[in-house]
C-alpha cells in the first residue's frame, strides 16, 4: 500500500460537485435523446471515476469502491428510462464512495506512523524508568556504603582513643611509681647523710681535745632580726637566720654556741635569745649545742660565740 | 418515443442488497459514527420497502438502489470517522508521552 497523501483539494472538489443533497443539475442529452435529465449522463460519469482513479493512491486503496462504482456506472448505461435516475444517484453516491474510501485508507496509514512512534516512545519512556531506577538504586547502595564506612572509622577512631587511654594511664601509673621510688631513694639518702653526720660528730666528739683548742668565733646578729620591743622574729629576719645556720654549719658539730643577748630589759633579752635558738634549732642546728647567756645591761647587744 | 413495455417484477434482488448493505453499514458502526449518512440509507429502504408493499416495484427498486449505495457510503464514512478518532487519541497519547520523557531526561 503506498504512502501517497490524497490530495485534499482534489477531495473537497470531487465531494462538492457530488453531494448527496444537491447534485448539481445538468442539461444533458441522454443516448434515448431524452433532454429532460437533471442528472449526469453515464459519459459524465464515466469520466468522473476515471479522473478520480487516475491517482495511484486511490488506485492502490480504493479498488473495491471504483469496480462497485464501475458496475453501478455499467447498470446506468444499460437501463431502461425508468430506472435511469435512480442509476444515475446511485452511481454518483458510489463514486463519493470511492473518495471517502481513499480518505479512510489515508488517515489509517497515518494511524499507523502514530502507532508506531507510540510503541517508541513508550519503549523509551520504560528505558529511562529503568534507568531512573537502577540509578536510584546505585545512590542508595553507594550512600550505604558510605554509611558503614564512616561506622567503622567511627568504631576504629574510639578503638584508638580506648587505647591512648589506656596507655595514658598505664603512663601515669609508671610516672607515680617512679616518683615513689625516687622517693624512697631520697628518704634513704636522708637517712644516710644523718648516719654520716652523725658519725662524724661522734668522731669529732673523740677527737675532743683539737676542737676546744680552736678559737671562738662570735657572729654577730643583726637588729633586723627583731622589732624594736619584741622577741618575735621578723620576715627580714628569717634570712638572717639562715645565715647564721649556715655559718653555724660551716664550723664543726660539736662546737657549743652560746647566745649573747644583752639589753636594758633583761627579760625581752631572754625572750629574744630563746627565740634565737629556736630559730636556729629549726635551721637544724642541735638544741644541746645551745646555751642562753642573758643579761641587763645599757647597751643592747645580740650575738652568738661559737665555742666560747 | 417507446417505453420501456417490460412488466415490472418485484425487485427483491434489489432489497435483498439493500438489505445486506445496511447490515454491513451497523457492524461498521455507521449508525453511531455516521448517524446522519446512516439515516438517510435507513430512510431509504423503509421507502423501498413501503412501495413494495402498494406493489409499486419501479419506485421500490429505485428506492432499494439509494438504499444499498448510501449504505456502502455510510460504511466509508464511518471507516473515516473511526480512523480520525484513533488518530486523535493517539496523538494527544503521544504528546503526553513525549512530555513524560522530556520530564524524565530532565531528572537525572
């Protein structure tokens, strides 16, 4: 069947001149020599079928029509006058046939260019749906991945910091124990340097005899020890302690000191020469060593003799 | 001028096509697509069939011929107005189709 497009205009022409209403009214000779006839003559006719079967598209897909038309044109030609007219309408009718025939078969091939660009878009439309879905689908499993990527960094990064606890802890534990030791290393040095001082005492002590023939030494006490009227050593004073002690240290351990303290009231002499020793005996200086030596008099005066 | 002197016999060949062509005409759904093209063929062989029965058989033939040519016509027509109908609804089908696509490729 080909494709051949019927010609619109030629349509509406052939469908005007042959409507089923008002055929137009033709003065034709009919071969009886009839010259009433107000319809078309069977030549007419014949033409008309012919021109309109001329195009190859209504050749190709009107065939029953124009063989019906044809026989109806036939039967016109061979009746008798009574039955003319009505010969004449009817193969008129048949040859509008032939048109709309054309016209029908026209419009199905055209129904059937849509039917197939219909069953393409559909099978494209279902391409593009898969392929939404398996896309949506690779999205998901993409983002679960992601998802059980980030919980194992997440379990292994806790895993780490559990240890670095661990081991922060096990640090500080070695940092404590090590300083125990060094404590107990240190307190055992303590207790050894006092062994070792308190040998040496004792040597000097059995030696006796070349320590009493040393001279005295008199260190002499600052006023700032004390303010003026009282028997309690100041903050400046503290230092001065601690030089006493040390220049008491630099001398033998057994070397008396005896604690000079003289002043118009005898009593805050005393006050103050025991307030003295006590100092000093918190310097560490043995308490046994120390002798207080208070006494009334004008000028005040504050010192401690070493060995005298 | 001679008439034609053959005694006229019931043209019940011509009904009987008529008749045929009318039937053809309904199951091609003439009546509902082509109502009008229809009628008129309808119309037709009722007159056909009417004449015959005050046994005038030339009218009655002429009526059945206008029967059985308007049937086949309304048949055509009817075959037109199914195919235009079909071609509509599968043009708006495919226009909506298009539309989904270019949604669709659009959407990635």
């Amino acid at each position: 069947m080909s494709a051949h497009r019927f010609p619109a205009a030629m349509l509406a022409l052939v469908l005007l001149a042959g409507s089923a209403d008002a055929a137009p009214p033709r003065r034709d000779v009919v071969a009886t020599g009839d010259t009433r006839a107000d319809y078309p003559s069977p030549e007419e006719l014949a033409a008309r079928i012919d021109h309109i079967a001329a195009d190859p598209f209504v050749a190709a897909n009107a065939a029953g029509a124009i063989a019906a038309a044809r026989a109806s044109l036939l039967r016109f030609g061979e009746a008798r006058r009574a039955e003319r007219e009505s010969w004449a309408r009817a193969t008129e009718r048949r040859i509008q046939t032939i048109q709309v025939t054309a016209e029908a078969a026209q419009l199905e091939a055209e129904r059937e260019r849509l039917q197939r660009g219909n069953e393409r878009l559909q099978l494209d439309l279902a391409r593009a749906e898969a392929a939404r879905v398996r896309a949506e689908l690779e999205r998901e499993r993409l983002q679960a991945q992601i998802r059980a990527e980030e919980a194992e960094r997440l379990q292994l990064a806790a895993e780490a910091a559990r240890l670095e606890g661990e081991q922060a802890a096990q640090a500080a534990d070695a940092a404590r124990a090590e300083a125990r030791q060094a404590k107990r290393i240190a307190n055992a040095q303590a207790r050894a340097n006092e062994l070792a001082r308190k040998e040496a005492e004792l040597a000097a002590a059995l030696e006796g005899g070349s320590a009493k023939g040393a001279a005295a030494r008199t260190l002499a006490v600052a006023d700032s020890l004390f303010a003026r009227g009282a028997a309690s050593i100041t903050s400046a004073g503290r230092q001065e302690v601690a030089r006493l002690a040390a220049a008491i240290a630099a001398e033998p351990a057994t070397r008396t000191l005896r604690i000079e303290a003289r002043g118009p009231d005898r009593e805050l002499a005393e006050r103050r020469a025991l307030a003295l020793r006590d100092a000093l005996v918190g310097e560490g200086v043995a308490k046994g060593r120390v002798t207080i030596d208070a006494a009334r008099a004008d000028a005040p005066r504050l010192r401690v003799v070493i060995g005298g | 001028m001679l008439a034609a002197c053959a005694p006229t016999r019931p043209p019940l060949d011509e009904l009987d096509a008529a008749s045929r062509a009318l039937a053809i005409a309904r199951e091609a759904q003439a009546p509902q697509q082509v109502e009008q093209d229809y009628r008129v063929a309808a119309d037709a062989f009722r007159r056909a069939q009417s004449a015959m029965a005050r046994a005038e058989y030339d009218e009655a033939a002429a009526h059945a011929r206008q029967a059985e040519a308007h049937a086949e016509f309304a048949t055509a027509s009817a075959r037109v107005a199914r195919a235009r109908a079909e071609l509509e609804r599968l043009r708006a089908e495919n226009e909506t189709l298009a539309r989904n696509l270019a949604e669709m490729e659009q959407r990635p």
